[in-house]
C-alpha cells in the first residue's frame, strides 16, 4: 500500500464544496449565459423537422454532388439517408443532426480563433496543448456531472460535453494548418507590406483552409461519437434509442439505431471530405479526380 | 541630398553586419575585438551571415550581388527591405535609413518605395493570375477596378496575356516568374529587388527572362538590385557587380572591372570558366585615335560577342556613341589580343 503521506480528505471537499457554492450563487447565471446555445440548438432542431424529408435528402444529395460531381457519393448519401427514414429513425436522426451541427458550429467560433492564437505564439501554444489532451482524455462523465449539477440534465450539459470533446481537433488542426503555410508566400505578402490582419485573412487562412477542414471533419465525427453520452443526461435523438435498446435487451432496436449514427457519420464524414479534396485540388496541391 | 550627403543613391548601405543567434550584441562585441567569425562562431555558436558590408547604388542601375550559396546574398537583399533587421549599420534608402523606421513607416514605405521578385515566386495558390499581379495593389489599398486594370496591363507586358483566370499551379516555372515579376512591376515602385529571380528556371527560359529584365530595364529606367549565384548573368545583365563571400564585400566594379582585375583568387575562380567575349565591351579596348570611315558601326555598348560574326565580312568595325558619332574603331586582331590577354591559363608572350 501506497503511505498515507498527507490527509486529502480536506482538500476534496473543499473542491465539492466549491462546486456547490457555484451551483447555489452563479446556478441561474450560467444557465441563462448558455440560453443562447439552447436557442440555436433548439431552432435548428425545430427547422431540420419542419422541412419535409425528401427536401432535407435533395439537400444532402445536392451538396454531395457539388462537392464531387460524381454520382457516386449522392448515392451513398442518397440510400444511407433513405435507411434513416424506412427504419423509423428519421426524426431522431434529425435530433442527433442538430446536436452535431450545433456543437461543430460552436467549435467553430471557439477553437479557430484559438488556434489563430496558438499558431501566433508559442508560449500559448504550451498553455493550450496540454489542455485540449485534458479534454480528449478526461473521462466525459467526470465533467458531465458538474454541468448537470449546474444546469440540470437536459440539452446544455449535453451539448457542452459535445463541444469539450468535438473541439481539440480543430483547434490544433488549425494551429497546424497556419503553421505550415509556405514561408515563401508569407514573405512575398510581407514584402508588399501587408498588415498582420491583411495576411492573416488574405494568406494565411485560405492557404490553411483544407487543413482547417480537416480539422471541421474531425469534430463533426467527434460530436457524433459523443451522442450515446449525451443522450443519457436528455439529449434525445439516436443515443436515446441506443440507450433504450441496451436497458430493454431489445438488441434490434440498438442495433438499428447504431448503425443509423454509422450512416450519418458517413454521410457527413464523406461530404466534408469531398469539400475539402475539391478545396486542395483547387490550389494545385492535389490532382481532381 | 540624402542624410549621408550622397546624391542620386538609390540604395546606400554602410557597414551592416548581421549575426544569427539568441545574442548578436555580444557575438558582435567580440567580432568588433576582432576576432574572425569562425572564432565567433566555436565560442558563442552564432552565424555571421553580412560582415561590415558597405554599398552604394545609384538609381537607374541594375546593380548585381553576386555570391555562392551561403555567401550572405540573400540576406543581404532582405536587408534593403527589412525582412531582416540588421545586427547593426545603416541602411538609407532614397534619402529614409530603413533601420530606424516604425513598423507603420515600414509598411508604408514597402506599400510605395520597394518591391520584390522571389527565387520561389511566392504566388498565391488559390488566387488568379490576374488576382496575384493585382495583390500588391490590393494591400497598398488600391480600388479594384483600378488595380485589375494595372494587373491586366502588367501581365500583357511581360507576355502573359490571355493566362489572367489561370492559377499559378497551371503555369510552367519561367510563366510562374513572369507573374512574380508583374506584380513588383505593377507597383510602379522606383526601386526592384530580384532575389535570384532567375535561378529557378531552366537555362534557355532564363535567357530570355534576362533579355525582358534588360529591354524593361530600358524603357523603365528603375533602380533594381539583383541577386544571382551565376556569373555570366551576373555580366549579362549588372550595370555593376558586388561579389559576396563569407556574408563580406570581395569587389565592387563594373563587370569588365572584375572580368579583367579580379580583386583575389576566389574571383579568379569565376572569371577562369566566364564568357569573357560576353563580359567585354568593345569600348574598353577598341582605338579612339584611328577615325577613318568603316562600311560598318556598332553601338559603344557592344560586347566582344557582338562583333566577333561581323569580322568575317570586314576588316574593322566602327564604334558609335548614342548620337550615332564615330568614337573609334575595332579590328578583329584587337579582339582576339583582349580576350587571350586575360586568360590567366594561356602564355601572354
């Protein structure tokens, strides 16, 4: 046995007692500071099941083909989605659609300016690091708890847990991608006497975009992989469904509605990826297919 | 009258040393003791990349550094623009001493004063032909209209007319230049910095990139300052050449200056495989005493290489000033004796 070297029971309940000083004095601040995710996630939620089903597939279909121009990926997106709609899982399909384009929305805003900042110091860059592998490790229950503390179980601790775990990957992508951009472009830019905003938004961005992308493709893979979580504290959607299925042995209905959270990952997985395949052939750095 | 006293120097460069490191100060303290830079470099581990170099070019040159790889050329010409700030020295540039300028003075004076060409063309991937000419404009704040209307006049000059859509990927290396070059020519900037814009592409293209540098250069009338590793296009295209080494200043002078006195055996090198025929103007050699009328006359800028096919027809040739006046007159045996006289292999007598 490891030796009890000093008594830590002090020093854990000082941090359970902070947290519930947090809930009972800032409880109704920060959940109406987190009104605002509520009300976008909400409304997307509301607009994806007010369009009719097969407008939402000519959508899908229609990006896919722009993306590709070939007939190959709309007919995978096409009969994946028609899965999602024969199978009973159109409108948690819908749900769990949201969820996802609200968390990777957010982890937009957030994680590319913080990556803009990493890519720009690297003193920040030290300080950041490690606290994205705290996020992608942590066990997201141990953070769950708190929010549902705090907000109570629902869609905000939900869609937080999503945002914490679908954002490492687009900051540091995009930390990367601004890295790499060729030092020789840069200077030319440099030459002409760009400001720093003027090279960042002229240059810079647009030559790290692909990898930027890359970076949107990760969290939207991310965000989908944390629905089952995120349906145990009130998320809804296809989670739900995996859940019911595991507490009701009745394995058909976890099967189904897993295998519809495989289809829109690849649905969305495959598009992205085309958007960013046809972004990098339009720089010349890779041949169109 | 600039603040060094100097009229019509377009660029003035007086003892600017740049040392690479984490303290330059104090790998300079020691330099200043002297002490060599290899010693500089065993005991403190900094790089010495200019020592003490002092230019002067006067505007309307096209004035050649010309070095091998890792002689501090490159870095000297980032120095003119600051891409590089100097460890210490001035650098005075029409009349302004860009070391002592403000990040905003800097910027305004890149914007107006300045403009590069780049070994590795640093063009915009994602960005038009028309668009990458244009972008210089664009940051110095240019309207649109205007500045595609400048692009589009750039690109027809150096031959790239009908390419403006195209991306920069699409193009060959030599085209891919010629976009680099336009958008510093779009600048309409007095003064040009080439940083071995040449070197890239292949012989036969490069050749004719000089040749389009030279006739610009005429009807332009800009300073330009060009960074090469390549004697011959060092004497093709330098109204005067600096030879770089070790990041020092081995010789300054026109090209027939170095062809014919080289300063030390590492010139000596590059003047022993030189096209001397090409390096030597016929006025240097030719008889300005002998004015009897010839069937024929070339300009008094002519080179050896000019003249020599005209031998086979006449006996001699006249050489004209730029009135068209007689000012001498050359014979092939004046020729052959100048370019044998320098060839440090072959027996004078």
């Amino acid at each position: 046995m490891f030796p009890q070297l000093f008594d830590t029971r002090p020093m854990r309940r000082s941090v359970d007692e902070a947290l519930n000083w947090v809930v009972r004095n800032w409880g109704g601040e920060l959940e109406a500071a987190a009104f605002p995710l509520l009300m976008l996630l909400s409304s997307i939620e509301r607009l994806l099941i007010a369009i009719p089903w097969w407008a939402v597939i000519g959508i899908l279909v229609g990006l896919a083909w722009l993306a590709t121009r070939t007939w190959k990926l709309p007919l995978i997106v096409f009969v994946s989605l028609m899965f999602l709609g024969v199978m009973e899982l159109w409108r948690d399909a819908m749900v769990t659609t949201a969820l996802m384009l609200t968390a990777t929305l957010t982890a937009i805003v957030i994680s590319i300016p913080v990556g803009v900042w990493m890519s720009r110091s690297t003193r920040v860059r030290q300080i950041v690091t490690p606290v994205l592998d705290l996020m992608q490790t942590m066990p997201s229950f141990v953070y769950l708890i708190p929010t549902v503390m705090i907000f109570g179980p629902g869609k905000i601790p939900a869609l937080l847990a999503t945002i914490v775990y679908a954002s490492p990957p687009l900051m540091r992508l995009t930390d990367l991608g601004l890295r790499n951009v060729d030092p020789a472009v840069m200077e030319a830019s440099r030459a002409f006497g760009d400001t720093p905003t003027q090279r960042l938004f002229g240059v810079q961005i647009p030559l790290a975009l692909p990898t930027i992308l890359a970076g949107v493709n990760q969290t939207t893979m991310m965000a989908l992989a944390m629905v089952v979580i995120a349906s145990m504290i009130g998320a809804g959607g296809l989670g739900y469904q995996v859940l019911q299925g595991i507490g009701r042995l009745e394995v058909s209905r976890g099967l189904f509605a897993g295998l519809g959270i495989v289809v829109l990952a690849i649905v969305f997985d495959r598009i992205t990826q085309a958007y960013g395949k046809r972004l990098q052939a339009r720089f010349g750095l890779s041949e169109v297919r | 009258m600039d603040v060094l006293g100097n009229t019509d120097l377009a660029i003035a460069m007086r003892g600017v040393t740049k040392i690479f490191g984490p303290d330059p100060q104090s790998a300079l303290a020691l330099m200043r003791k002297g002490k060599s830079k290899d010693e500089v470099q065993a005991e403190t581990g900094h790089v010495v990349g200019l020592d003490d170099v002092t230019l002067d070019v006067e505007k309307g040159q096209i004035f050649v550094v010309m070095g091998l790889s890792g002689s501090g050329k490159s870095t000297l010409i980032r120095h003119v623009n600051r891409l590089i700030d100097p460890t210490s020295g001035e650098i005075v540039v029409d009349g302004a001493d860009v070391t002592q300028m403000s990040l905003d003075q800097l910027r305004t004076f890149r914007r107006t004063q300045i403009a590069m060409v780049f070994q590795k063309f640093g063009l915009l991937p994602h960005r038009s032909v028309l668009d990458n000419v244009a972008y210089g404009l664009e940051i110095r704040g240019i309207k649109k209209a205007e500045r595609l209307e400048k692009a589009a006049h750039w690109i027809h000059v150096v031959g790239l007319s009908g390419y403006e859509k195209v991306r920069p990927r699409q193009l060959s290396g030599g085209q891919q230049q010629r976009v680099g070059l336009a958008r510093a020519l779009a600048m309409d900037t007095e003064i040009l910095l080439m940083d071995e814009a040449f070197s890239a592409l292949d012989p036969l293209i490069r050749s004719g990139m000089q040749d389009q540098l030279i006739e610009l250069q005429s009807s332009l009338n800009k300073t330009i300052l060009f960074i090469t590793h390549d004697f011959d296009e060092a004497l093709k295209i330098g109204n005067r050449i600096a030879v770089l080494k070790d990041g020092a200043v081995q010789q300054v002078g026109k090209p027939e200056e170095i062809v014919l006195h080289p300063a030390n055996e590492h010139i000596e090198e590059f003047v022993r495989d030189v096209n001397k025929a090409r390096a030597i103007h016929v006025r240097t050699i030719m008889d300005r005493t002998n004015l009897e009328p010839c069937e024929l006359m070339v300009p008094e800028d002519a080179r050896c290489e000019d003249v020599l096919p005209l031998f086979a027809e006449h006996k001699w040739v006249g050489v004209a000033n730029a009135e068209g006046k007689q000012i001498g007159q050359i014979t092939a045996k004046q020729v052959i004796t100048a370019l044998a006289r320098y060839s440090p292999d072959v027996p004078t007598q």
